[in-house]
C-alpha cells in the first residue's frame, strides 16, 4: 500500500471515530437539555404550588385578623407559628378570584 493510500484510510478511520463522537456528544446534550428542563419545570411547578398556599395562608389570615385577632394572637392560632412568619404571609396581596 502506498503512503498516500495509508494515509486516506488513516483519514477516513479519524473522520469516522470523529463522527461516533460527535453522535455520542450530541445524543449527551440532549439527554442534558431534557434534563434540565426537567428540573426547571419541577422548579417553577414548585413554586407555583407554594404560591398557591401562602394565598391560601393569606386569605385565612385576613379573615382571623377580621375577627379580631392580632398577629400574635394568630400565630399562637396556628400552633405557635413565628409572628415574622405570620406578618409575611398577611402582607401577601390577596387575589380576587372571579365569579
């Protein structure tokens, strides 16, 4: 075999092992992305579902207070919850859901 010839199959066997990992790192970034996206969703799912509660908690705080309460006194309500904790939750914007 001539140098030339030894030298266009040593360039194809590269061009050939270049070309398995270029399929190996691209099939690698996919599985990442979804990955990825995987965690981003769950994230954002997260925090809407602690959204959701802390409105919740809100809304129950409001109508204690109309009653009366102080934040203490809802604190000790809610099985000695922390006041910072209470005055957080109450000062959340309540949402007016629609009819």
């Amino acid at each position: 075999m001539s140098r030339q010839a030894m030298r266009q199959v040593a360039r194809r066997r590269v061009a050939e092992a270049l070309a398995v990992k270029l399929k190996e790192r691209e099939s690698r970034d996919r599985r990442l992305q979804d990955a990825a996206i995987s965690v981003l969703t769950a994230l954002a799912e997260r925090d809407a579902a602690v959204a959701a509660a802390e409105q919740t908690a809100a809304v129950s705080i409001a109508a204690m207070t109309a009653e009366g309460l102080g934040l203490a006194e809802v604190a000790e309500w809610c099985g000695g919850l922390e006041v910072r904790e209470v005055t957080r939750l109450s000062r959340i914007e309540l949402k007016q859901v629609a009819s």
